[in-house]
C-alpha cells in the first residue's frame, strides 16, 4: 500500500513548486534509507556530500560567452514569478547562498535547491552590497512593471496630457530601478540622480509632444510609433547622466584572478553605450510591432464595441513581448570581458569592438585614475554588462 507524504509545516504554505520538488525527493530519499543498511547509508551519504563538495554556487550554470547561454541566464534572473515569492523564502535563500559560499551546506541539501536558492537570491539581492532590493527596482519586476507602463504609453498617445503623464510615470519607473541597481563601487550623488530624472524626464515629455505635434498630419501608425521615440531619447540621456561619474573616473578594469591593472574611461563609454542599445532593444519590438497589430485589430467590427478593453489588451501584448525580451536584451552583450582574441573567429567588421572590449594593455601604468589602453596579451574583466543599468 503506498504512502502520501506531508511537508513539513513551515514549508506547506507560501512554497513554490521548485522548492517542494526538491524536499519530496529528500524524503522519499530517508525513506529509502531507513531501509538500508548502516554501511550503505554510508555510502549513500559519502555520494552526496562528494556530489556538492566540488559544487560552485557562483558559477553560472550556462556559458556566459555565447548570446545563448547569457540569454538562458536571464530568463533565469529575471523569472517575474520571484516578485511573488515571500520574503523569508528570499531570506533562507541568502542563508544557503551564503553557507554554500563558506563550504557549510546543511546536510541533505540537495543541488537543484541550491540553484533555486541562487535564483531568489540573484533576483532580489544587489550583486555588490547583498543588500534586499525594493520589489519595484528588481530585474525580475521588469515584465509586470514594464508592460503595464508600456501598455499604456502605447494606449493613451493621442492628448497631451496623457503623453506627459505616462513619460513622467515611464520615467520615474526607470530611475528607481537605477537607483536600485546603482553601482557600490562607483557612488551616485541624490543631486547627480535628481538631475538626471529630470534631465531624461523632459527629453522624453519633449521628443514625445514635439512628434506629436509634427505627426499630427501623418497616417495614424506614424503617431503610434512616438512613444518609442521619446523612450530612446529618453535613454540616451538617462544611462549616461547616472553614469557620468564612470566616464569621468573610469571603470576598474581587473585580469582574470581578479586583480586590478586600473581605470579605463573607454571601457566605461563602451559598457555605457551597450547599457542604452540593450535598453532601447528591450522596448523595441513591443513598441514597434504592437501599434501595428492594434492598429488592425481596433478596425475589426468586434474590437470597436469594446473599446474599454483597448488598454488592457496592449498591456497584456507587451507582456508578451517583454517576457522574452527583457533576457534576450540583457543578454545581447557579456557582462564581463575577458580575453577572446581568436583570429579566425572574429569578423572583420566586429574586429575594432572585440579588440576594445577584450584586450588590454599596460602601455601606460595602471594606477588608479589612469586609463588601461589596448594591446594583445592580458586578460581582463570589465564589469559593465547590459543588465547593469547603473
């Protein structure tokens, strides 16, 4: 006769379908077990241990130099499921992540519950300080968030007002993701962050009502189109005001044994410029496509009686374009460049970025404040990837 097994009860409510897995085969595992000799539960266990003695939890589980591999990565990290687990599951996650890092993993710990507690713990804490991060400004909030704004942009295009409110809203959004991903090592003054909101708040509420009133002419998909255009100059602005100080001082530029060789501002401009390309490349096919496939539906008899649904529709649309994009585009560019100088691999028109990004030399000394150059021979790691929006 078979027997139902019962979680244990801090673990029966607010649990996810990832941690129960996990936990169902630890006990069917003791139960196993208890059938089993002393030697081979020995054995059994000697075979776990070994199987998490050599296990990494910092390494990532796809190759981060190929697009494929970063993109499985992000679809990982930015999972929006997470927004919803509770916090003292992000709080046991840190705790294994931690012990698992110092080499004392609880005993029965399994590898699948150690990666879905690297998982909670990537999308909720700050890579630098370990800090918990406000629920608005995680990665992982970037689709429930990204689709209700953009919905709506898209909807409410037609009157002035709503532009500027929902560029206003679009961009306060952005900030605090930035604020929320700001860079420890590198500092931003509340005055520095202030002049940028502001700065990128009245690009976009002016590219937007600008195009708006030159488009007022236009077919109608040409008007649908400006919300993307005030986004994109929005970000041009917005990335590189946080950012100004990296430009200015340059960003650590470290080998592979993570020591540091110096500053380089080029290195800062280069991971900049990939920061604004990922960012408009995330909001591009929703806010491009998206006008064209409503400006179809809205001419169908049915869709003209329910005008209310209008709004939601869009916001359900650019979820779907944004579940996928938001790793596609955090994965367009490595977070960190190392050393790839293989001739016959490399294009000849992508020769000069790789040569830029990947290869530094000691031409100049590499003190602090004074900027890495090119050359051929020393791997580095340039911490400035796309998914970095600081």
């Amino acid at each position: 006769m078979g027997r139902s097994w019962v979680l244990p009860p801090h673990l029966q409510k607010d649990t996810t379908e990832e941690v129960r897995k996990p936990v169902f085969q630890t006990l069917i595992l003791s139960a196993r077990e208890n059938q089993l000799s002393l030697e081979e539960r020995a054995l059994l266990q000697e075979r776990m241990e070994a199987d998490l003695s050599g296990f990494n939890i910092d390494a990532p589980r796809w190759d981060q130099c190929t697009f494929v591999g970063r993109v499985k990565h992000f679809f990982n990290v930015t999972d929006p499921r997470t927004v919803l687990v509770p916090e003292r599951e992000l709080d046991w996650a840190k705790v294994m992540v931690e012990k698992s890092r110092m080499g004392t993993v609880p005993p029965g710990m399994r590898v699948e519950q150690l990666l879905y507690a690297k998982k909670l713990y990537d999308s909720a804490f700050h890579p630098d300080t370990g800090d918990k991060m406000n629920v608005i400004g995680r990665m992982s909030f970037q689709v429930p968030g990204g689709m209700i704004i953009t919905g709506f942009m898209l909807q409410f295009y037609r009157t002035i007002p709503a532009v500027i409110f929902w560029q206003w809203v679009n961009q306060s959004f952005n900030a605090l993701v930035n604020y929320t991903n700001r860079n420890a090592a590198s500092p931003t003054s509340v005055r520095q962050m202030a002049v940028s909101y502001v700065t990128a708040t009245t690009a976009a509420v002016a590219t937007a009502v600008g195009m708006n009133t030159l488009t007022k002419r236009a077919p109608p998909l040409v008007g649908r189109w400006v919300p993307f255009a005030a986004v994109a100059a929005a970000n041009c602005v917005n990335i590189p005001m946080m950012r100004q100080q990296e430009l200015i001082q340059g960003i650590c530029v470290k080998d592979r044994n993570h020591n540091e060789i110096g500053h380089s501002r080029r290195a800062a401009a280069i991971g900049i410029t990939q920061v604004v390309i990922s960012r408009i490349t995330m909001a591009a096919p929703g806010m491009i496509l998206l006008p064209v496939i409503m400006e179809r539906l809205e001419k169908l008899r049915c869709m003209k009686r329910i005008q209310v649904l209008h709004a939601p529709l869009q916001v359900l649309l650019s979820g779907c374009f944004l579940i996928f994009m938001v790793p596609v585009a955090c994965g367009l560019f490595p977070q960190k460049w190392y050393q790839l100088f293989i001739p016959h691999l490399v294009l000849l028109s992508t020769l000069s970025l790789v040569s830029l990004t990947c290869l530094v030399s000691r031409r100049r000394e590499g003190g602090a404040g004074r900027e890495a150059s090119v050359q051929g021979q020393v791997p580095v790691s340039l911490n400035a990837g796309p998914l970095d929006p600081r």
